[in-house]
C-alpha cells in the first residue's frame, strides 16, 4: 500500500538535498551555539519593566538538546553531515513554531 509523501517530507527533503555551504554551515552551528542575554523582568511602580541581564544567559539550542550537540560535534562527523542535522532541526523547530501557532 503506498501512501502519498507528506508536505512536510517534501518540503525537508527539498531542503536537505541542496548543496553544500561552508556559510550557511557556520551560521547555523552559531545559531545553534549562541547563548543570548535573559530577559529579566522588575516590577515597578509604573509598571512592569523587561531589560536584558547582563550576568544571566539563556540557554543555547545544543544545551537543550544534547543528543544533537554530540552528533554535530562528533570528530567523526562530515561537514555536509552536520549541516544536514543542522538544517533538519531548525526546519522542525521552524514547523513546529508555525504548526503550533496556526492551531492556537
């Protein structure tokens, strides 16, 4: 019985299969590697006050997920396999975003 390739397959496999890109290589392990400022809250009189903390960091992608850390990390792995990974996880961080808030 065959069953028709999903949107999501097609769109992910479309993505995977283009060439590889020592830039876009670098921008997504940055991306995936960057620990960017907290944003802290402080209540005031006026009201409630966001500021980025200077001391206190968010946590990275790989810090959230480890078992992809050590695969793109892994000595062993190519650079057109690791941008595959990369490009694989933040495609499903981007559809899953889009998937979620297009069902709230």
């Amino acid at each position: 019985m065959e069953r028709p390739d999903s949107e999501f397959k097609e769109k992910l496999m479309r993505l995977l299969r283009k060439p590889f890109s020592q830039g876009e290589c670098d921008t997504l392990l940055d991306k995936a590697t960057t620990r960017p400022p907290a944003t802290m809250k402080r209540q005031t009189r006026g009201g409630v006050k966001y500021y980025n903390s200077e001391h206190e960091r968010q946590p990275s992608y790989f810090d959230g997920h480890p078992d992809l850390a050590k695969q793109v990390r892994v000595e062993s792995a190519s650079k057109p396999n690791q941008l595959a990974l990369l490009r694989g996880f933040f495609f499903w961080m981007e559809q899953s975003t889009n998937s979620y808030g297009a069902s709230v």
